[in-house]
C-alpha cells in the first residue's frame, strides 16, 4: 500500500474495487479493528446506491429470470446452507441412523459374534432410509472416468466456447465503441457553433464588407488540415518549444504552432508577452492610418473551435522568416486586445490562439499582423472579420 | 414464472438499519441463505429493475448486461450467507457484486485511452444516456438520486460516474483531466458523500 493514501482515500479506492487483493485484504483487516473506517466505508457506499439508483429504469427482460433459475437449479442450494440442505434431504437423518446401527452393531459385537451381528434387523434403520432421496440406477456410470477421445472433445468444445466468448466480448466492444461514438456525434449536432469559419480581410482595402477573395490551394490544404486535426481525424503530435513554452509540429509542409498557454487553459492571457504592444484601432479608424499596409488583396482564412481561433498564414500576409506578433480585438467597447510572438518559417503557418465566445463582440474581430524581417523591415497590417460571416 | 417487480421507494437506499426497506432486504437475504427459492425471487422482484439498470448503464450493451445481471444474482444466491448487515446495507451489498462483475467485462474489453479527448467523449455520452433516455420505468426513488446527482458541481458529477459507472481509474482521470491526483481523488470522495448527505437530508 503506498503511504500517499490516507484512510479517506483507501476507503473510497476500496469502495470502488480499486485495491489490488493484497491490499484489499490488508484494509479489510484494518477496517475489522477500527468503527471509524467502517463508518467511513459505509457512507461511501450509501453515496454509490444513490448513483446507481439514479441510473435511467429498464425492466429486465423476463429470460433473464428463467436463466437465473436454471442456474440456481443446476446449481443447488448456497454453499453456507450445506447443513441445512443436508439434513432437509434425509442424509443427515440417514447419517445418524447409520452412526446409529455401527455403535449398535460394535456394541453387539462385544457380547455375540459377527455371524450373530449379520443377521440382527433394524427396523428404525429402514423407516429412515426411507426418505432419503432414491439413489442412482446406475451410480458407477455417472462416475466413470471419461476417455481420451472424450476428454480431448471436451477440451475441444472448451476452447471452441472460449474462443466464441472472446469474439462476442470484441463485438460488444466494438458496439460500446460506436454508441459512444454515435452519442457524441449526437453532442455535437446540438452544437450549432461547433466550428465557425471567418475570412479576415485586409481592412484598409474593404473594412470587411467586401466578398473575401478565394484562398490559395496551399491555405486551402493547410486549413483543411487543421480542421482534419482539430476534429482528430489527424494526429496532432507536437513539440513544446523551450523557449517560449508554445508547441509547435509540421504536418505535409504546413507549419502549426499552437499560442495558447502550455497546459492549454484559455484564460485570454499571451503565452508570450510581446515586447511591445501593437496600437489597436476601431474600424473606423482604420481607413485613415497611413501604418496600415496595403497588400493586394491578402486575406486569412480562420476557424473558431470551441476555446480557440485557428488562424492561416502565409507570404500574402506574413513575409517568410519574420518576427510576428499577433494581437486580436473584438470591435466591441471593452473588449481588450491581447497578443502573442512567434517566429514564422518558410512554410505556410496555421496558428492557434485562445478565443472566447465574447471576443468578436458585436461587430467583428480585428486582427493586427506586425512583422519584424530579418534586415529590420517593419510592417503593421490589420485584417476584419465580421461577427457574423 | 418471473416475479413481479418491486416498485422501489424513497426509503430503499437509506443506509439506516431502521429502514423498513433495508429491513425487508436483509429478511429475505437471510432467507436466501438458508436456501429458500421464495425468498430469492421476492429479493429478484424487489432489486432486478435498479440492479439491471445500473447494468446497462455501465456496460452500454444490453447482451452483455443481461449476461451480468444473471451472473450477479446467481453470485446472491451463493454468497447469501457471507452479507454482514453490521458492514453494509443490503442494496449497497448487491449493488457492490453487480458492479464488480460489470468491472470485470470492462477490464476485459480492449485496454481505453483515457486521454483528454477520451474523457469528453465519455462525459458526452454518459450525459446523453443520462438525458436522452426514455424513462417509462422512472420511479421516485430514481427521481430523487437523478436530482442528488444533478445538484453536483460539473467536475464533481463527472468524476464519480467516471469512476463509477465507467470504471475509469483516480490515475486515468488525473491524467485526462490535467489536474493533480489528490484533487481527483477528494474530488470523488466529497462527490460520494454529497450524493449520501443530499439523499439523507431529502429523508429529514
């Protein structure tokens, strides 16, 4: 047993059938010495009846029944009653009476002689054995010893019926499987926001209320990936990156970096601060700012996922091995703009950052891209998207 | 002939000894052991219908449940003798033998990932049969445990019928949820006492 658990923690390990039977046996033992854990234990269980007993009702079905009688027919009376069964069905009364007739008969034996014993009747003796249950026809052939052949067609059968278990436990496993499957198929219906994609456009160019241009087949695939990922259809194997603490993995030249906090919480705070914090503007602001790049119609496709916004980039709109700092805002009143840093590749790059239902806000989101290339060009470039593409 | 079922009441899970419905239980168990087959279907009348639920419940197949729940009472039948009213209360006796069967099904199914994704999946579709389910059975004694079970905190419910029905291991969940094993394992502890205190405080 290891010392870390305390007897609160046993007890509900025990009350769960999570003990080995060494240690099982070792609490038991424990628990016959002390009315506190027996109380403890108690509670615990009481706490677990009321959990099964508010499992949805179902009726057995009545064959369930006949097979419980069989078995308990086959099976006869329980093991503790053996005494009772015994003395029920006669053998005990016959077991006396036979006791009985040998002190009688050694008894006689001390005063006559065997021929003498032979031929004494002993009428209590035959009124008794009169209700026994009737012996066997034949009791040697119900014990003879079975032949080969027959122990090798018993041994057959056996591992027939072993193998046929086995499948059927793999089918019912297999059906579990896809109920369970099926059930959160079912969740995810009820989802109507489970997955929403959004578009930015540059928003010097459009101010988001142009139609978004058509994505590249690189972004088409990197986000096709991401989704592919995201549902877990791929696998999302990644490493964390010792600095800065984001993970990051590449997948068929598409490079993914997650921005989110290291355990993955999304409580709206930069995995890593920026040095410095890119100026955040209203929309109608932003057709005068002069620091607004002006690309030739970039766009980034996005996906929101439950607690976090995928966004795709690629050299339309992040210059390839470039400092970035992302920085995204509802265009609401009060909602903060938060940012985080990582370093673009040469490849296409899918990033992930942590998203609340209430970051867009009424209007939309802003995304602010600022670039740092390697021969110290800066660049500022912002992208819309509606809150309701 | 298959006995008639029980309708179960408020009073069936009181661990109290006074209970009358713990009493009749533990009657009719005695009863059990000294071989009394009458005794044993009036038990099977009283008990099938919360025993047989619980089952499907945990194994989400009702083949195997029903190879369980014969299982599970033939287990009564034989050890009849070996439940000690002092240790525990009736049902919590047979409901402690069913489940472990159900365990032993699950342990023998194909070892789970019980990573994060597992875990919601799980949750998902433990919520699902919870809700979704249509309860023409649904009696007052499910109702109240339903209610004790749903005034949970989220994290608290989801931990004990993990454990619980699904049998997933203090560990496992540590390791699915993220969060420290301690805070798992009182997590399902006060969970267990809770569900007890709100059912003994609907009985006050």
């Amino acid at each position: 047993m290891p010392d870390f658990h305390s007897p609160e923690d046993e007890a509900t390990l025990y009350v769960l059938g999570e003990l080995t039977i060494s240690e099982r046996a070792e609490f038991e033992a424990r628990m016959a010495k002390s009315a506190e854990l027996r109380q403890m234990v108690r509670e615990l269980e009481e706490g677990m009846v009321v959990l099964a007993a508010g499992a949805p009702r179902r009726r057995p079905p009545s064959e369930i029944w006949s097979g419980i009688e069989k078995a308990v027919a086959r099976d006869g009376k329980p093991e503790a009653a053996w005494w009772r069964i015994f003395w029920r069905n006669g053998w005990a009364a016959a077991a006396l009476c036979l006791a009985g007739w040998l002190l009688y008969a050694i008894l006689l034996s001390g005063r006559n002689n065997a021929k003498t014993l032979a031929i004494q009747p002993t009428p209590v003796h035959v009124a008794i054995a009169a209700n026994t249950s009737p012996a066997p026809e034949h009791p040697i052939s119900t014990l003879r010893t079975p032949t080969n052949g027959e122990r090798q067609l018993l041994q057959v059968r056996a591992e027939e019926i072993n193998d046929l278990r086995l499948r059927v436990a793999a089918m019912a496993q297999e059906t579990n499987e896809l109920s369970q499957l099926l059930a959160l198929e079912r969740a995810r219906l009820g989802e109507t926001n489970r997955i929403k994609f959004y578009q930015f456009t540059s928003a010097s160019a459009s101010n988001g209320e142009a139609a978004a241009p058509p994505l590249s087949p690189v972004m088409q695939r990197a986000m096709l990936i991401s989704i592919g990922r995201e549902l877990g259809v791929l696998p999302m194997a990644a490493k964390t990156h010792p600095a800065s603490g984001h993970t990051a993995s590449t997948m068929g030249g598409i490079d993914f970096v997650d921005l989110r906090t290291p355990t993955g919480s999304s409580d709206n705070q930069p995995a890593n601060p920026p040095p410095t914090q890119p100026a955040i503007q209203q929309p109608d602001q932003l057709q005068t700012e002069s620091q607004v790049a002006d690309l030739s119609e970039p766009s980034i496709p996005a996906f929101v996922s439950g607690d976090k916004l995928v966004v795709g980039l690629d050299p339309s709109t992040v210059p390839a091995n470039s400092s970035v700092t992302l920085s995204f805002a509802g265009t609401s009143f009060g909602v903060h703009p938060t940012s985080w840093d990582f370093a673009m590749g040469q490849n296409p790059t899918v990033v992930t950052i942590p998203f609340s239902a209430n970051y867009f806000g009424s209007g939309g989101g802003l995304l602010t891209i600022t670039t740092v290339t390697g021969t110290g060009i800066s660049n500022s470039s912002q992208f819309f998207a509606p809150a309701n593409p | 002939m298959e006995p008639v079922e029980h309708q179960t009441t408020r009073s069936d899970v009181s661990g109290d000894s006074l209970s009358p419905e713990a009493h009749e239980d533990t009657r009719l168990l005695a009863r059990v052991a000294e071989g009394d087959q009458g005794g044993f279907a009036a038990l099977y009348r009283r008990r099938s219908t919360l025993i047989y639920s619980l089952l499907i419940r945990m194994l989400v197949n009702e083949m195997e449940a029903q190879e369980v729940m014969q299982d599970a009472f033939v287990h009564i039948w034989r050890r009849a003798h070996q439940f000690d009213s002092g240790r525990s209360s009736p049902m919590a006796w047979m409901i402690m033998i069913a489940r472990g069967l159900a365990m032993d099904r699950l342990r023998a199914r194909s070892r789970r990932k019980a990573g994060h994704a597992a875990y919601e999946r799980e949750i998902a579709s433990l919520e699902l049969e919870f809700k979704g389910r249509q309860q023409p059975d649904r009696d007052e004694l499910a109702d109240v445990c339903a209610s004790a079970l749903n005034q949970l905190p989220d994290e608290q419910a989801h931990a004990v019928q993990l454990a619980f029905i699904r049998g997933w291991t203090h560990e496992e969940i540590a390791h699915a949820t993220g969060e420290p094993l301690g805070t798992v394992k009182a997590r399902i502890r006060r969970g267990l006492l809770a569900l007890r205190k709100t059912l003994k405080d609907y009985h006050a």
